[in-house]
C-alpha cells in the first residue's frame, strides 16, 4: 500500500492539504475583524465631524486640554503598532506551512500585539496616573 492511498483508494485533494492552513486562515480572518473592530472605536470618535472653527487652533485651553490630547494620540498609536504585529503574525502564522521556526515567530507575533492592545487599554490609566503627579 504506498503512502497516498488509504484503502486502496488515492487520496482526494482535500484530504492531502494539511488542515493547519485552514485554520490560521480562520485565525487571520478573526483578528483582522478584531483589529477593524478595535481600530474604529479607537479612531472613530467622530470629532472631525465637528470642526467649524476656521483655520487651526494651536494654543491648548488647559494642561488637562494637552494630557486628553497626549491619551488619544497614545492610544491610537499603540493599537496602530499593535494592529500592525497582529497582521505580521497572522501572516507569518499561515505561510509557516508546517514550519516550527516560523510558527513559533507569528506566535510571538501575536502576543505582541496582545500585549500592545493591552498597553493601549491601560494608557488612558498611565496618562491620567502622570497628570495627578503634575498637579
């Protein structure tokens, strides 16, 4: 009996894909949802929608005016960056195809941008954690 038959009968195409690609593809999927999801309510305030002042505003109101500033352009970088590390290892996660090495690389991919979604849940906590020792 050679190697691809089972029974006697070849091995349709489907049995032959190694089933590992189907799922990092449902993974990749998944987080591109989680990170479109995370990236609109991060950067969709809708703020822009407002603006009928004419010309830009370059003097800020308060420190706490500059400190909300400083949290928003915090939050949307880190889950930038980190919407950036989960497309990288989602990538490098599918095209491992059944590469240890590579795998392992996406992995630590995805946990770093866990971890920089978890920094830019935690920054308005840090920002406003300064801002008390400033007053």
């Amino acid at each position: 009996m050679s190697a691809k038959s089972v029974r006697g009968r070849p091995l349709t195409r489907a049995a032959t894909r190694p089933t590992h690609g189907r799922a990092a593809r449902r993974l990749v999927v998944a987080l591109a949802a989680v990170a479109t999801a995370t990236a609109v309510f991060l950067l969709g305030d809708g703020a822009a929608a407002h603006a009928a002042q004419p010309g830009p505003v370059l003097a800020a109101d308060s420190v706490e005016a500059v400190v909300n500033n400083i949290r928003t352009w915090l939050v949307a970088l880190l889950a930038a960056v980190a919407t950036l590390f989960l497309t990288i290892g989602g990538l490098r996660l599918m095209w491992a195809n059944g590469d240890p090495g590579e795998a392992e690389k996406g992995k630590a991919a995805l946990k770093s941008a866990a971890t920089g979604y978890a920094l830019a849940l935690l920054s308005p906590l840090i920002v406003t954690v300064v801002a008390g020792w400033v007053k």
